[in-house]
C-alpha cells in the first residue's frame, strides 16, 4: 500500500501560501490608502488636515448636483479640499476656478492641504501644482486628474 502525499485534514499548501499573500496585500493597500478613521466629510480648508476619503479611489465627477462651494470658499492663490467629494479645487489667479482629483496619483492617498501654491499628499509628500495639478515634487510622477467644474455665479458645482 502507498500512502498518499496529501492530507485531507486540513488545507493544501498552495492554498495557505495564497491566502497569506492575500493578507499581506491588503495590509500594505491600508497602510497607503487612507483611513476611515477621520472621515468625517467635511471641507478642509488650505493648510489644515481634517477628514479623509474612505478609499482614495473614487471618482469626483460622479458626485455632480449640488453645489460644491460658493467662490468666496477658495483662496486666491490656494484652494479647498472637499474630502468627502474627493475633489480639491483652486483659485491660481483672480476668478480663476480649477478642479482636480484629490486622489494622489503616487499611491492612492489623499490629499490633505492647500498652501503656498502646491496640493499637497501627506503619506509620502508630493506636492501637485494649483494651476494645472502637474507634479511640483515628491515620489508622484503623474499630475492630478482635471475633474470640471461649472462656476456660475458665485456657486462651483461639479459638472
């Protein structure tokens, strides 16, 4: 009689090894994602921290509608993030709107702030223009996704 290689009492091999790469994945995607933590949606205004997207990964234009903010809500020179529409929108020059992607292009975190002319990501510091969203500095090597906006009056609603 030969005795057989594999147990039927629990697992093969092959299965655990997959399941432990699985875990470790989901580990490192939390770790550079974000965090529900501080999802409290509301707005963070330029140089401040506050609430994050739950994933990073959503698309901003899909929350059109309502109104997204009045145009005396964004700085010239700076701009706003609105964490909870995952969009950042910016005032480069007098009456000039811009919106973009609050979702770091680097490794899916988002953005946090709005200083001194530059988006900035705090999980690994790129900095992304105000003007077009291109990349100013840090390790992101792709700009920030142009999302549109309507301005009409002094509303900006997303298109």
């Amino acid at each position: 009689m030969t005795a057989s290689l594999h147990s039927a009492s629990g697992p093969a091999r092959r299965t655990v090894v997959a399941a432990a790469g699985a875990a470790g994945l989901a580990v490192a995607l939390t770790a550079c994602g974000g965090s529900d933590d501080d999802a409290s949606g509301a707005s963070v205004d330029s140089g401040s921290s506050g609430g994050a997207p739950d994933d990073g990964g959503g698309d901003a234009a899909a929350a059109g509608g309502a109104p997204l903010a009045s145009t005396a809500d964004i700085p010239e020179g700076g701009g706003k993030v609105f964490a909870d529409r995952k969009v950042v929108v910016t005032q480069p020059s007098a009456g000039e709107f811009k919106a973009f992607s609050a979702t770091c292009t680097h490794q899916g975190c988002a953005v946090k702030s709005v200083a001194d002319g530059v988006i900035n990501c705090p999980c690994h510091n790129s900095d992304f223009s105000i003007t077009d969203g291109s990349v100013r500095g840090g390790p992101a090597t792709k700009p920030l996704p142009a999302v549109e906006i309507t301005v009409s009056g002094d509303s900006i609603t997303l298109a």
